[in-house]
C-alpha cells in the first residue's frame, strides 16, 4: 500500500523505508499503470525536469523494484518496454482520503489522473493564482487576468524566486481547489491568491499569501485606489508578497521588480486583450489578435511587448503556412520584431517574442539566441523565454541545450495549455539529434493538443519514416498535405531556419520517404 500523504510503502504488513525521490518515481508509475511512461516523463515527474544519467533511472528503478518485491529478471511488476520506458502491471493499493476515488478508477467520466508531488526547489517557490473577478461584469475578466500577469511578471524578474509560469496558474482558473493540491501539483510552498473589484474609475485588490505545505496564512492585504495608479498598486502587491518570503530582501531588489509595461493603460487594455487570444494558437484565434495588437501600438507606439507579441503573430501564420501574401507578411513582422527589439532591450516578454520571431522571418538564429538568452536573463522565470530558446538552439543544431532549455520551461509552467508548442521543440531536438522514436513520441503529443500545427505534424511524418514506420508516416503526411498543400522538400529552407545541411538534409529525407513532392 502507497501512503502519498505520509510518504510510505507498506508491504506484506510491513512499513518499508524507502528515499523521497524513490517514493516519487514508485508513485508515479503506480498511478500511469498498465501505461508505458519514458524517462522523459521520469524527469519531468520525478527528477523536476532536470537532466540525469542513465545510471541514476537504472539505479531507481532498481530500488523500486527491490522495495515491490520484484527483480529486473522476472519483471512481474515493473516492466522494461525497449526503446520505450517502464510500465508497471501489477496491483497496487493507494491510501486515499475518506470518499476519494482509487487511482485507476475510471467509473466517473469527470474523473482524471492525479500527477505526483513534484519535489520543490531549492529557493522560495510560488504560484499566483487567478483572481476572483467582483466587478460584476464578465467582460472585466480580462482586467483582472492582467493583474495577475503583472503581478507574476513583477515577482518573476526576482532571480532568488522560482515562480510558476501564468498559463500553468491559470489552469485553474474558474475551479473551486485546495491550497495544498495546488501547491502539491505545481510543486511549489507558496500560493497567492486574491480578487478584483473596478467600479467605473475605482478599483480594489486584495491578496492573501499562503504556504501550501501547511494552509497557513501569512500575509493578507487591501489595496485601493484609481486607474490612474493601477501599476503602482500591482507593484505594492509585489513587493509585500516578496517581502512575506524574505524579510531580508533588500528595498533595491523590490525596486527593480517595479517596471511598468507602458503608461497607456487603454494601449494596456488592448494589449491585454491580444494576448488572451493568443494562447490557443488556432488560425481563428491569431486572426483576431493581431489587430489587437496593432491598436495597442496606435494608442502607445513606445509599446515594446505589443510590437513583440504582433510581431509573434506574424511569424505564426507563417510556420503554419497561414500566409496569403509571403514577401509582405515576412517583411511586415520583421519590422515589427526589430521595433520590439529596439524599444524593449529591458522588457523580457519583448525581447523573447520579437527575438524569437527574427530568427524565423529573418533566419538571423545567432541574433535570436542572443536576445531570448538576454530575456532570460532579465527574468529567469519566464517559461516563453526558456522553450523559444530551445526552439531556436534546435533550428541551431544545439539539440543538447535546446532539450536542457526546454525541460527548464516544462517544469515552470508544468500545466501550461501551450504545452504543444514544448512538446514541438522537443520533438524537434531528438529528430535532429536521430532519436527518431522519442521524435515521433513528443511530436505526436504536440499534434494530440494541437491538430493544426504544421511543424509537429511534418516531424511526426519525418520521424516515423526514418524510423521505418511507413503505414503512420504516410498517415501523417496526409495531414501535412491538406495543412499545407504548397510544402515541398525543395523549400523546406523557406519555412523553417535550419543551420546545419546535414540536419536540413535529414528533414527532408524523412519527409520525402513519408511521400512530401520535390
């Protein structure tokens, strides 16, 4: 029997002791049994999403093993799928709350899997969660969401901090959940929490800070004022949430956590609109984003992220093949993105999305890498930042280091709804790296939560024809070609940046094997 609440094995009547992250790693495969996990999944569970030898799984699932009764022999229990990962047949019991559903029990449709406790950091960690909007309007959702990105934003550019990413805190939004499942699902100690109230010109924030580990309650706070100050009251919120945690931080370190988008706060509503939008990356959705974008520049043509996340736009319609007019859209978003660039040498998310968008629409890979690694470095929070560079170091050839950025963005934002877009850049790094099976495994996951992405579903044809898989390599072409029916091995070049000619030349021998014309 597994105790996940007291961190315990019992077996045969007897309490086994066993270490924290082989408990994890028991756990995790008890809860995906009779599925085959691959060590990817291992990291990203148990190990955080950091990178280990395979030593240290062979040696941890040796411990598992011994702890269950079973031997890498008779594998009775724990399975070794070649190429593939571990799967666990046998039956397990999982202590539970009183009326909590077993694990595996699948009798209630609304019902889903629980992800292990993930370890946390070694430095203060915390989430934000989304605030209760009391305007009474629902069209003021989107005001409330922006505070809270502001104010995650703002506790995210503290580099002592490790702070879950927006789209990962947002999965929670409009659910009734504990504190401490949070804070267990997110891996993280602190959760801040709050709501929203804007009457005409007045608006009132409040935020109450809560360690997850124990439900104590630190801090709570009211703040009031007009829409005049509103980045001073998000700043205010900042600066006692950070100073809950570390009393000793020093007044400088807040200071430079302070740092408003722009002053326009009708340029900030648009803005804020946009980027709602954003997020799902459906033609539909990008469509109606950019406009927003553009009338955010109209009202501040200073606003560096607008510029950025426009910029963005362009560049998504282009990897997707969205495009009706190539020569002007390319030329439309460089502009954009070298505009962002220049106004935001200082503003991370500007930085990451007109980089990112450069190295695509203009090729210039070096000069992309060197603004999302300056992003980074700005705030080493940021989820986008992290998982763009990786896109960019594997377009790069950098496979080592694009897997290393993009398991860094998986664990800040572990509930991201774009985990697609990590999910392709991590397909991409293993393809060029000729890990063909582990290509086609993220690439397939990337189509799973986004059919209509082009670069995923051209990966995950490449991938399983290399891999001698040509029944599901032509699948997937079929895909491709009704996404894209202009896509040819010969331009290949003219959609996505690849550096080096001999991963430019495995792409296009893989898609040629799964049926892409010349």
């Amino acid at each position: 029997m597994l105790d996940p609440a007291r961190r315990e094995l019992s077996h045969r009547g007897k309490v086994v002791p066993v270490g924290p992250q082989v408990f994890d790693l028991l756990l995790f495969l008890v809860r995906n049994r009779d599925r085959v996990v691959s060590k990817g999944d291992l990291l990203t569970a148990v190990w955080s999403g950091r990178i280990v030898s395979e030593s240290t799984i062979t040696s941890h699932i040796n411990a598992v093993r011994k702890a269950v009764g079973d031997t890498g022999e008779a594998q009775r229990l724990i399975r070794t799928v070649a190429r593939k990962g571990f799967r666990f047949v046998g039956e397990v019991e999982e202590a539970r709350p009183h009326g909590a559903s077993a694990v595996g029990d699948h009798s209630s449709s609304e019902s889903r899997e629980l992800p292990s406790a993930l370890v946390l950091p070694d430095k203060p960690s915390i989430t934000v969660l989304p605030f209760h909007n009391l305007s009474g309007d629902p069209d003021q959702e989107y005001f409330a969401d922006g505070v809270v990105e502001d104010i995650i934003a703002a506790l995210s550019r503290v580099r002592w901090l490790f702070v879950i990413a927006r789209n990962s805190s947002f999965t929670y939004k409009g659910r009734t959940v504990a504190v401490k499942e949070v804070g267990r699902e997110l891996g993280v100690r602190y959760v801040l929490e709050g709501s929203v109230r804007k009457t005409g010109n007045k608006v009132r924030i409040t935020g109450q800070l809560i360690d997850a580990t124990t439900g104590t309650h630190l801090w709570a706070e009211r703040f009031e004022g007009t829409l005049d100050d509103i980045f001073e009251l998000q700043d205010q919120v900042a600066e006692s949430v950070v100073g809950a945690i570390a009393p000793q931080l020093e007044r400088a370190e807040i200071e430079r956590a302070k740092r408003k988008p722009t002053e326009s706060l009708d340029a900030y509503d648009y803005y804020l609109r946009g980027t709602a939008r954003l997020h799902s990356g459906t033609r539909e959705s990008i469509e109606s984003a950019l406009p927003l974008f553009y009338r955010a520049i109209e009202l501040d043509p200073d606003f560096a992220s607008a510029y950025g996340m426009a910029a963005w736009c362009c560049f998504w319609r282009k990897v997707n093949g969205w495009m009706t007019d190539r020569p002007r859209e390319i030329a439309e978003g460089i502009r954009l993105a070298r505009r962002a660039v220049e106004l935001g040498r200082d503003d991370a998310v500007a930085l990451t999305r007109g980089g990112h968008a450069l190295g695509h629409l203009a090729g210039d890979l070096d000069g992309g890498i060197a603004l999302l690694d300056r992003a980074v470095l700005l705030n080493p929070n940021l989820a986008t930042a992290w998982f763009l560079g990786g896109f960019l170091r594997a377009l790069h050839g950098e496979t080592d280091a694009a897997s290393e950025h993009l398991a860094r963005a998986v664990r800040l934002s572990p509930l991201d709804p774009e985990m697609f877009r990590m999910q392709a850049g991590m397909a991409l790094a293993h393809f060029f790296a000729g890990r063909f099976d582990a290509a086609s495994a993220w690439a397939e996951k990337a189509v799973g939560n986004l059919p209509s992405f082009l670069a995923a579903v051209s990966l995950m044809a490449a991938s399983h024809a290399l891999a001698g898989r040509m029944d599901k390599a032509s699948e997937a072409m079929q895909r491709v070609r009704t996404l894209d029916p202009s896509l040819r091995v010969s331009n290949l070049n003219d959609w996505l940046p690849i550096h080096r000619p001999q991963d430019l030349a495995r792409f296009a021998e893989g898609l040629r094997l799964a049926g892409l014309p010349e």
